[in-house]
C-alpha cells in the first residue's frame, strides 16, 4: 500500500495533504487498521507491515532541474538539496514512531518500493549521479536508523529508457562503480525480430 492512498477528509489532523509521509495522519490510519488485525504475537514475529514510499511524487522532497516551484530543490543546488533530503529522509523514523504508538514495540516494518528517484518525470528529475547517490544514500541510512526493511523498485529495466538512472538498480550500482556492465536489453528499438516460421529474406 502507498501512503497517500487516503483523502484528506478521513485522516487525523490532515488538513493538507502531504505525500512525502512526513505527516503521520495517513500512518496512523494504517496502524489502526494493523492493530485491529493483527494480534501484539503475530506483528513482533512474523507479520510485516509494508508501506510504500517514494520522494519522487511528493513535492516538498522532489528535486527538478529547474527547482522550484515544480521540486523542493533544484539538482544544482547541493546545500539546498542536502537539507531537503536529509529532512525527507526521516520518512522512516516518522513511520516506525507513529506505528510504534498505535501497535506497540517491536514492529517489523518494511518500505517494499523505493528509489532514488526525485521526480514522477525524467523531464525535470535530477539525473545526475551525485544527486541519486544522494538520494539512495539517504534513505537508506533513515531507514538503517529506523530498523525500516527497505526493498528497491526494481532491480533492472534494461528498456526503460531515461528511467533507468534512478528506477533500475543495476543501473545505479553501474553509474556509481559498483557493478561492471549497465542495463542494457538484448534488443534495440527498431530491431526487427524475425517470428518463428518466417522466411529468410534472399533478396541480394
């Protein structure tokens, strides 16, 4: 489930909305909900809660080129960025504390969709790979701090196109030095892939 799955009107004290989950109002409706149907035994052993999060649809932790006002930052802006994405970052520590006071300690708590994405379009996202490496770097040490189980978007797309950068993990771990080979398909766009049965062309 994704956080900004509920309107305004049904959530606590939510009189704006605010997708980048810094507002508890949505996490506290999904840990009434754990709460009531899951036992104190089943969330401390086996039970996960899973709540998606990406900064990429949430303006005040998104980054364009251009910064404001499409973006809370702009990918130039390495002062303005590191406090905007440390600030953002502390999504974990604000689920795991709002769960916490509606179910209790010991939650396994798990974000099962994340990137280094900072914007819902590669028009304006930042694509360059300090910011990314910013932005993965991030929050992974938030959720690290948060004891928050973090699983990224995909671990490859090799047709995403301009997507890659920041939605591919192979494709970020190559553009940061980790892995040897990019994510790349076996095909091109424009290549023909003969059908089975097809004749060979004979034609010169």
């Amino acid at each position: 489930v994704h956080e900004s799955l509920f309107p305004n009107e049904i959530l606590p004290n939510y009189k704006e909305k605010v997708d980048f989950g810094l507002h508890p109002g949505s996490l506290q409706v999904f840990g009434a909900w754990w709460r009531a149907t899951t036992s104190h035994d089943e969330r401390s052993s086996w039970a996960v809660l899973d709540i998606h999060h990406y900064h990429a649809w949430g303006l005040a932790c998104a980054g364009t080129v251009e910064g404001a006002p499409t973006g809370g930052y702009a990918c130039s802006d390495v002062a303005g960025k590191t406090v905007v994405l440390a600030g953002c970052a502390q999504w974990a520590s604000v689920y795991r504390s709002t769960l916490e006071k509606e179910c209790g300690q010991g939650l396994k708590l798990a974000s099962a969709e994340f990137s280094a994405s900072t914007h819902h379009s590669v028009r304006h996202a930042c694509n360059d790979v300090s910011t990314l490496k910013m932005s993965f770097d991030m929050q992974v040490a938030g959720a690290e701090d948060a004891d928050v189980e973090l699983f990224w978007w995909s671990y490859k797309m090799p047709y995403g196109g301009a997507f890659r950068r920041a939605w591919s993990f192979k494709h970020l771990m190559y553009l940061l030095g980790v892995l040897p080979q990019p994510d790349e398909g076996t095909f091109h766009c424009g290549d023909h892939i003969p059908p089975h049965g097809e004749p060979k062309d004979s034609s010169g």
